[in-house]
C-alpha cells in the first residue's frame, strides 16, 4: 500500500466517523440531558402542582387514597381590621377516607385558591374565625387517627382581594399524587 | 515573536472545526457514562464503603479514557507530534491498523501511565468530591452514612487490593490460556486502575499530613510575616474603616502557591497530554541525552548489580514513570521558548475562565426561577459549560476546546524549528509536514 | 532460572525492610503530627483574636440567683457567668460563637452548653454584627454541689478561614482547634469590677 | 540580553495577568447566587415571586418599643437603621424572610434578631393583589450608612432565585459620627 492509498484512506475513515458522531450528536444530546437530570425532573414533578384534574360542583373525587368533595365556598364579609379591598374566603370540603394511611398518603397537603389568571392563594393567618370543633384542616387531619369510612370536614380561610373573588376556585394537593392536583369548579360553572 | 502565539490559536480553531462532532460525542458518552457509574458506585457505597470506592475507579476510568481517545482523535491532524511518535517507536509498529483497533490499543497502552500521572497530581481528588457529593444527596439524613470517605483512612483498603491484585493474577492466566483476550485485557486494566486509584489517593492523603507537619513548623512564618508586615500595615484605631478578616486571613504565602499552582496546572496538562501522544512516557533516551553528565550516571546506574538495581526499580520505576514525563515535558516547553509557555497559560486560563463566566451569563439570561424548575435548567447549562462545581468540568463548548488548544501547543512546540536543530545527531528532522506523515 | 529466582528474593527481602522502613517513618511522622504541643497561655487581661472574633475578657462570678441575664437556672443550682467583649471581625452578621469558649472540666460538665446571652437586652444568642463589639455572657450551670471556685479555665478555640470548601468550593469558617487556654479569677458578683488591661 | 529582558517583561505580564483571571474568575457560590434585581430607594423592585418598594429610612440611637405591654428602651453598639418597605406577592402567596443591609465596603449586616417579639418585622406573608407593610430594622455601623444596599429575599439561600437589591443613595454623616438625620429615640409602637 503506498502512502497516498493510505492518507486516503485515513481521510475517507475520518469523514466516515465525522458523519457517524454528527448522527449520534442526535441521540447523546438528549441521553446526556435525560440521564443528567433525571433526578432533577423527578423533583420538580413532585414538588409542583401542574397538570390539574377538573372536580365538577356537588362530585367528589379520588385523591391521595380518600373521597374529596367540595361543600362550599363563601367570603365571610363584614369584617374590620382587614387591608383595604379584601375578603376572607372560607372553603370547605368533606372528605371520606378511604386508605387511612394520611401520614404518608396525605404528606405536603397542600390547599390553595387559584383564580383565572392563575395567582394561587396559600391559607392565610391574618384572618382567624371561629370553627366548629369537628372542623379541622388538611395538615391536622393527617394526625386526626381518622380510620377507613370516616367522613372528615374540613375548612381553610383565605385573604382574597375583592376583584379575585368572583374567579377563585379551590385546589387541592398532596405529595403522593404530585404533579397532579384537584382543582373544583364551582355549581355557576 | 507573535507568531509563535498566534500560531497554536489558529490551530486550535482549525482542530476544532475538523473534529468537533467527533469530540462532541465522546464527551457526551463521558457524560452519560460516567453518571451512570457514579450512581452506581454512589448507591454501593450506600451498602458498603468498600465497593462504591472501588467502584468509582470506573468513573475515574470513563473519564481517562475519553480524554485519551478525544487526544487520540486528534492525531491525523498534527503532522509534527505523529512524526516524533513514529521516531520514537521505531519504524517497527507502522502497520497499518484499522481507525478504531488502533484506537483501543492507543488507549490501552496510553491509560496506565496517564492515570498514574493524572493520580499522581491530585487530579482524582476532583473525583472523589463529586462522589462525596451524590453519596451526601442521597443518604437518608446526611448522618454518618454520608461520610463515605472514612474507609480510606481504614485497614480494609489492603483487602480490597489483595482482592483485586488476586482478580488480576486469574485474569492474565486467562488470557494467556488465549480465551477472549481483549476482555481480559479490560478486566486487567480496571485492576491496575484499582490499585493505582486506591493506593494513590491513600498515599496523598499521608503526603498532605506530611506537608501540613512540615508546614506547621514555622519554617515558613518568618518570610510570612515580612510579607504580610509589607502588605498590611497594624491595624489602626477601631474608628479607622474595617476590613474583613476574609480578606486578611489568607496571608500572602498562600497566594502566592496558589497562584503558582494555578499557572502550572495547563503546563501539567501539557506533559499529560505529551504522555498520551506516547512521547518516550518509559523511556529515557531523550532524557538521558540532555547532558553528558546525567548519561555517565545512567552508564553507571546499569553497571550496579541487577538484585539492586531490581531493588532500586521497585521502588523508583514509579517515581520515574511520573517524574521523567515531567522533566521532559519541562525541557520541551522551556526549549519551545517562553512565548509558547506564555500562551499555553494564560489561552488555558483564558477557556477556563471564559467557561464560568458563559455560565454565570447564562444564569442572567434565562433569569430567576424557583429552586426545582433551576435544579432542571441548570444540568442542561452544566452540559454546554461544565459543572458549575468546575471539577473536571467536561461541557460539550468547553471539553473539546480545551483539549484542542492543548494538542495546538503541543504541536506547535514539535513543530518548533529550534527543536529539530537540537535534534541534529539524529538523521535530520522532517522538513515538511507530509514527509513526516510518510515516515 | 536460579539465579534469577534468587535475586528476586533478594529484591523481595529488601522491598519488605524498604516498606518496614517506609511505614515506620510515616508513623513517626504521624506521631510528630499528633504530638501536643502546650498550649498557649493567654493573658485574661488581653485582646484574643481568633479570626472570626475578637475576645476581650471581662469579669467573672458564679450566681445563686433564679434568674442570669433573662435565663432560668436550675433551681437550687448556682451558675458561673463569664462576661466577654466579642468583636465579629468578619463582613458578615454571625452567631458562631457556640464552642468559642469551653470552661474546664473541673468546675462544669463539658456536657453541658452554656447560654449566650447579649447583656444589653438579655437577648439570647443573637447574631452579632460587623466591626461592632458586644458585651456577651456565657451562663454554664455549676456541677450540683460544686464550691466556688476562686478561678477556672477556660480554652479558647479559633477556626480558620477556607475561601472555598472542599467538598461544594464555598467558603466559610472551618476546622476548629484550641488556640490558647487562660485562667480567669472568678469575681464577688454582678457588680465587680472588669479586669483591666 | 534584549530577548531575555522582553521575556521576563512577557513573564510577569503573564502572572499579573493569570492573577487577575484567578480572582475574577466566579466560582461555584458565585454561579448559583441570588440574581439581583436592581432600584433605587422609592422604585418598585420587580422580582420573580414579589415587589418591593422601600418608602423611607430612617436612624436612631434607640428604639422604643412595646414587649408584652411593657415599654422597653433598646441601644445598640451602633446606630439602628429602620427601613419602612410595602411588599406585594406577584403569582403566588409567598413569605419573605431575608433582609439585610450591605455597606459602601461590602460589610453585611443581617436584620437583627434582638426584636424577634415585635409584629410588622420579617419573616411576612404577603398574598397576591394585597401590599403589605413592613419594617427591617438593622444595627450597623455608622460609617456603613451611607451609600448601603438593602438585599431582600425570600430564603435565606436564595440560589438563582431573584434578591431586591435597593440603593439607598447617599446619607451625609455629621460631626458626632452619626447619619443626618438620626434621632435620639424612635418609637416603633406608631402605625405603619
């Protein structure tokens, strides 16, 4: 072989192998970035709200092992010593155990109001009315002992300005079934 | 005078230009495959200490081989080194060897000693932090089992290389007996890197105890203390304006080491990346002929009786495999002149420093967002410029930049006319780069 | 074949006494390392700078009372309080003072933590600020049934500065060790007199 | 002679040069910081998750406040800085937490943690569409009063997340050492 053929050669193999690794950039770019974040995605799936299931006014829903409902939604008006232009809104649900494993199921129980723009409203501590006894929340449920059957109320107050009233609706979510989330409609829906 | 220093930058684009889908993609399978082994070792460390440190030898393997075979991809495209290779060896290995066979071989026989060395300068410390990391994140509550470290300090460690030295004996009796060789080749290596990785990073943790002794004896706190006295004069009053003792703790010495180790870290590189070229990495001819003197030693040196010198060997050969590239790596760069060294440096330096800022740049441009929805962002920024960490950092814009500049340098410094005079008693030097591809 | 199997027993022989050698020295080495050097032994009467702060001694007493600066003692126990002048020296708002001081043995139960407490509000362990220096109260309940002592020990710990961290390459305050022991008279009461430089 | 004085000239250029690369270079708390949205005082600082706008500042050598119903005196080593602010959550209710005060010489000061019984103080919930007022009370030195920063963030690692970081602008300090201005005693106990 002389030593031409040979250069030749070497330049047809290095062509050869310049083509195969551009073809491969199609499939490693991708492999490098899923297997790199990978545990990453995982986080975010699981610590976000994203992909919301639409619950319609007066059903009740299947939800971290337990039967969710929405009972009602109210501002509570009339009240002093609010900022200017707001309004407390009380949600409440009823909710029918099912798996009585809350402490795990029910983790990261998380109730929030969303309105049309979608701004999210977190339970507020301003604002603190009076509640019935049986009445509790989501994170008081979990320790609550309820067993299978049992049928728990529970309520959450909100501080909402006035304009955002008329398009909140209450969502529910819990870490055993992130990034999926409840999210109720009202009965004029 | 410039154009020594424009000479390399030039190169550098051009090797780039050639080669980048090609180094692109082993960076990327580095990537994929070295996060897999990290996992895995990660994960073994969870069970036992041991194996994940063990383990990890494959992550540090992945790692040596691509930058290996990203040199090696080079090749073709530096007339000057291929031709010092082929003087090297001899006219008796030209044959005309497949592209990929003769890539195996090349990073079989480069890997050991280039490992060695890479060891040797504290390099698998970088390794071992991103191993402590993930085997931080995933223990369950960062107690005691995050501190997958303390086996190293553990008499254990001798059972695992008995274990792999064992490993090794049945594997070259395998491939003796001539079953599949090539995996037995493989099985031999990751036992040499075992030990290699193992005993290196064990001794440097006893060579910083002995530094941190020696240091520690006030040798070095008089020249301190008048450099320190020069650089900040007794603090004032309490009403004069306070400076932070961050800034004043960290007294001039170890500026001046850092800085110094800083700059010497691309000349580093340069001997690794002479040494996986194959240039002389066990042969001391070149050296030898440096000086009259020093072959005078070597006559003598082969004059003592062979048990001594076997002694001599056990014990030195591996300093000399490490220290020799060194010392030869010096003499090419020193006789390649200082504009050369210069640009080495500081255009190392400069990819280095250009990586962290593009990625602080990227931060700005994609702009704040909540820690998960970052956590995700952040692995494809990482991809093009590196872990943030800059540990090894191996980004798809940076890794094949970086090793292209060095093959540039190193080419550009074969490639000298002052070195192929120094080589007169030698049958003249090739002329022309297609001469010596033909060699 | 014999002669070659011999001098390699020979190079074997001498490889082991070279490694004997090898780790005896390390060991040696190791055990200059470990060697406990004394001690400094700082004046009570003297700024300590231990890089992160600035330690100024100020008086020392044990009391009975129910209350030490805002903190409820152990009924029934007695409590030595240590006042010190600390200046954070570094340019940022701290609160590493916890092992700062540690009180001998012989008068406190190493076991037990002292309370912190800013006097000038009976503020417990806030963070204190650049360049400001405060008057701190370290509170460590007595042994039950302890004399008072008519002084005690106290060790003095420093940390050193790392611009970047091993493990993540950030920075912080690590490594900490005894920078000096000091002896401090314990005083009447409250109202005794600082000691003065 | 002439070559190799140029270089040692190129040589150290080189070392001057790879010293200003070492110490520019950002590392890794530099990459994953806060991003900085910038104001002045009395701008709206716009961040990811909430706005900001600082009204006033003002010094003093005491505060007076309530505890529990008892009025108390507090001193400082150094002079009080008291920062009136109105937040708004943007998206989503979220809690502010952080705030400090960075000086002209890059000393920070952390909020401090000496009034941690008073109402109006951080850490602050804040709801979208509802501002709300706040004060961040800080002891600084005085000579780090004038041309400050105020950095406000919701956590404490704010890793590329947004941080207000408002300039306060100049504050001339008179002749007993303290920022123009200062009163002797500011009462924390009038309305926001």
């Amino acid at each position: 072989m002389t030593a031409e053929a040979l250069d030749r050669n070497n330049r047809a193999s290095e062509r050869k192998w310049r083509r195969r690794s551009l073809w491969s950039l199609l499939v490693l770019i991708p492999l490098a970035l899923a297997v790199e974040s990978y545990d990453s995605v995982k986080a975010l799936l699981g610590n976000n709200d994203l992909f919301p299931r639409r619950v319609a006014w007066g059903e009740s829903a299947r939800f971290g092992g337990s039967d969710w409902k929405l009972t009602d939604l109210r501002g509570a008006f009339g009240m002093s010593n609010l900022p200017p232009d707001s309004v407390p809104v009380l949600a409440d649900f009823q909710v029918k155990i099912g798996d009585p494993d809350l402490q795990k199921l029910w983790l990261g129980c998380k109730i929030v109001l969303v309105d049309k723009d979608g701004r999210r409203w977190s339970p507020t501590s301003i604002v603190s009315l009076k509640t019935p006894d049986n009445v509790g929340n989501c994170i008081s449920a979990i320790f609550s002992g309820a067993k299978s059957g049992d049928t728990l109320d529970l309520r959450e107050t909100f501080l909402v300005p006035k304009e955002a009233t008329k398009s909140v609706r209450p969502s529910v979510s819990v870490a055993s079934e992130r990034p999926r989330f409840l999210l109720f409609q009202l009965e004029k829906d | 005078m410039l154009a020594v220093a424009v000479k390399p930058l030039v190169l550098t684009l051009r090797l780039w230009w050639r080669f980048w889908p090609q180094l692109v993609a082993m960076v990327l399978l580095g990537i994929v495959f070295g996060d897999l082994f990290m996992q895995v070792a990660a994960r073994a460390a969870l069970l036992n200490h041991m194996a994940g440190l063990a383990l990890l030898t494959l992550v540090a393997l992945t790692q040596l081989i691509v930058t290996v075979a990203m040199f090696q991809t080079l090749l073709p495209a530096l007339p000057a080194v291929r031709a010092a290779q082929q003087a090297a060896q001899g006219e008796s290995e030209t044959g005309p060897a497949g592209g990929s066979a003769r890539l195996a071989r090349m990073i079989t026989v480069a890997l050991l000693p280039f490992f060695a060395y890479y060891a040797a300068w504290g390099f698998l410390g970088d390794t071992v932090r991103q191993y402590s990391r993930v085997a931080l994140d995933m223990a369950p509550f960062g107690e005691g089992a995050g501190n997958v470290l303390d086996v190293l300090d553990s008499r254990w460690l001798i059972v695992s290389v008995v274990i792999s030295w064992l490993i090794r004996r049945f594997a070259t009796a395998m491939q003796k007996r001539g079953g599949s060789r090539s995996f037995w080749q493989i099985v031999v290596v990751i036992c040499e890197t075992n030990w290699i990785f193992i005993g290196l990073y064990v001794i440097s943790r006893w060579k910083d105890e002995a530094i941190a002794w020696i240091m520690s004896r006030n040798i070095f706190s008089a020249l301190q203390a008048a450099a320190d006295g020069a650089t900040h004069p007794i603090a004032g009053a309490f009403a004069a304006p306070m400076v932070p003792v961050e800034v004043t703790s960290v007294d001039t010495t170890t500026r001046l080491v850092n800085l110094f180790f800083y700059m010497l870290l691309p000349v580093i590189w340069l001997v690794l990346a002479a040494l996986i070229y194959g240039y002389d990495v066990r042969d001391d001819k070149e050296l030898m002929r440096v000086h009259r003197r020093v072959e005078r030693l070597g006559e003598r040196y082969r004059a003592i009786p062979k048990f001594l010198r076997d002694f001599a060997e056990h014990f030195i050969s591996g300093y000399r495999s490490r220290y020799l590239p060194i010392a030869n790596g010096v003499r090419i760069t020193l006789s390649s002149g200082v504009v050369l060294i210069v640009t080495l440096i500081v255009g190392y330096r400069l990819i280095d420093w250009l990586a962290a800022w593009a990625w602080l740049g990227m931060t700005r441009l994609i702009g704040p967002h909540e820690l998960d929805t970052w956590q995700v962002l952040s692995e494809g920024v990482s991809l093009l410029f590196g872990s943030p960490f800059q540990d090894s950092s191996t980004g798809i814009l940076v890794e094949p930049l970086r090793i292209s500049f060095l093959a540039a340098i190193l080419e550009t410094a074969f490639a000298l006319p002052k070195r192929q005079v120094g080589e007169s008693g030698q049958p003249s030097g090739p002329t022309s780069p297609a001469e010596a591809q033909h060699a | 074949m014999l002669e070659s199997a011999r001098s390699r027993l020979k190079a074997w022989t001498v490889a082991g006494i070279g490694t004997a050698a090898a780790i005896a020295a390390a060991g040696v080495l190791g055990a200059f390392g470990a060697r406990h050097e004394p001690l400094p032994v700082l004046a009570p009467a003297s700024q300590i700078d231990i890089g992160e702060w600035l330690l100024r001694p100020l008086k020392a007493y044990v009391t009975a009372e129910k209350y030490a600066y805002g903190t409820l003692l152990k009924p029934g126990g007695k409590a030595l309080v240590l006042e010190v002048e600390m200046t954070n020296r570094t340019a940022k708002s701290t609160k590493d003072y916890f092992d700062v001081l540690q009180a001998g043995s012989t008068v406190v139960d190493p076991a037990t933590k002292p309370f912190i407490v800013l006097t000038r509000d009976s503020t417990m362990s806030p963070e204190l600020h650049p360049g400001m220096p405060e008057r701190m109260a370290y509170i460590w309940q007595l042994r039950d049934g302890a004399a008072v002592p008519a002084s005690f020990d106290l060790t003095v710990i420093r940390k050193t500065y790392k611009p970047r961290d091993n493990l993540y390459g950030l920075p912080g305050w690590f490594n900490p060790t005894p920078a000096g022991t000091l002896t401090i008279p314990v005083g009447a009461g409250p109202a005794g007199a600082d000691i003065q430089p | 002679m002439m070559r190799k004085s140029a270089n040692i000239v190129l040589l150290l250029l080189a070392v001057v040069f790879c010293y200003g690369l070492q110490i520019s270079k950002p590392h890794y708390g530099d990459l994953i910081g806060p991003i900085p949205a910038r104001g002045k005082l009395a701008d709206t600082v716009v961040g990811r998750a909430f706005e900001v706008h600082a009204e006033k500042i003002e010094f003093a050598r005491k505060l007076k406040v309530d505890q529990f119903g008892r009025q108390k005196v507090l001193t400082t080593g150094g002079v009080w800085a008291v920062v009136t602010v109105a937040f708004a959550a943007r998206a989503e209710s979220t809690v502010v937490s952080v705030a400090s005060w960075r000086g002209p010489t890059g000393l920070t000061y952390d909020q401090t943690e000496r009034l941690s019984f008073m109402n109006g103080l951080l850490p602050v919930a804040v709801d979208p569409g509802l501002p709300r007022k706040a004060r961040l009370i800080f002891e600084v030195r005085p000579d780090q009063a004038n041309n400050a920063t105020l950095l406000i963030s919701e956590k404490l690692v704010a890793a590329l997340d947004s941080q207000a970081e408002i300039s306060l602008g100049p504050v001339t300090i008179t002749a007993d050492g303290l920022p123009g201005g200062a009163v002797d005693t500011l009462d924390m106990a009038e309305p926001l």
